[in-house]
C-alpha cells in the first residue's frame, strides 16, 4: 500500500483555483512543484505510489500522484523540500479534515476513493461536497 501526504491548499478557494495555479507554474517552470519545510523521511513509501491529498476549505477534495522528492537548502540555510507532483488533479470523495499545520502522513487505508469510484460514481463534484459538508457521505 502507498503512503500519501496531506496538506492544507493555504489560498485555493475550489479545486479550479488549484488547477489554475498548477497550470501556471507549468507554463513558467515546466513541472509542478510544492516546496515545503519538512522533508518526509519515509519518501522510498511515496515516491512514485502515494499522493498528495489536498483540503480546501476544510474538505480533502482532491489528490496530486508525488513523483519526486527533492531536499535542498535555501538562500538562508534552512532545510526545504519541493515536492514533485504530477499536474493532473483527481478529484476524490470529498471529506470533512479539521485544521492542521503543515503536511501529514496519509494511509492509503484512511484515503478517500477517487470520484469516479464509490458511492459518489458519475455525481457533480458540487453535490458530493455538499453532501459531505452535511455529513452524509
């Protein structure tokens, strides 16, 4: 099974809104990167199997595939890692996640199935958010 990270998506009001910022930085930078303080120490578990989950507006909505891992150090000597994300969104069942700081592991068993899986199968994106927001999904 695939370890996966979850992260809060700090800005992105709707998955489109994260769609348009990846779309950008693949435009200007030809890959989609997320740079992040901690590096995981578990990146031979995700690399390449796990994904990154993201909350919006208090909802895991959607997922990135991680492809790389890449530490470096910044211009001021703090550790940083850029997370190398494949830039095709999934959309997944929504579900409710409380706040959190910064990135967290993720099991694959507690992960929310793809969209097109599942009960949610072939329901608007809107209608299952909302449901989820009701509590019923």
């Amino acid at each position: 099974m695939a370890l996966n990270l979850i992260k809060l998506c700090v800005g992105a009001e709707s998955v489109e809104d994260l769609q348009e910022w990846v779309d950008r930085r693949m435009h200007m930078h030809g890959e989609q990167v997320h740079t992040t303080r901690m590096v995981p120490k578990r990146g031979d578990e995700i690399v390449g199997e796990g994904s990154l989950y993201w909350v919006i507006k208090g909802t895991i909505l959607c997922r990135q595939r991680i492809l790389g891992i890449r530490p470096f150090t910044d211009s001021e000597g703090i550790g940083r890692c850029d997370l190398i994300l494949e830039p095709v969104i999934i959309r997944v069942q929504p579900r409710r996640r409380g706040p959190f700081q910064g990135w967290r592991y993720f099991e694959a068993k507690d992960a929310p199935p793809d969209l097109d899986a599942g009960p949610t199968k072939g329901m608007p994106p809107e209608l299952a958010k909302e449901l989820a927001d009701l509590g019923l999904l």
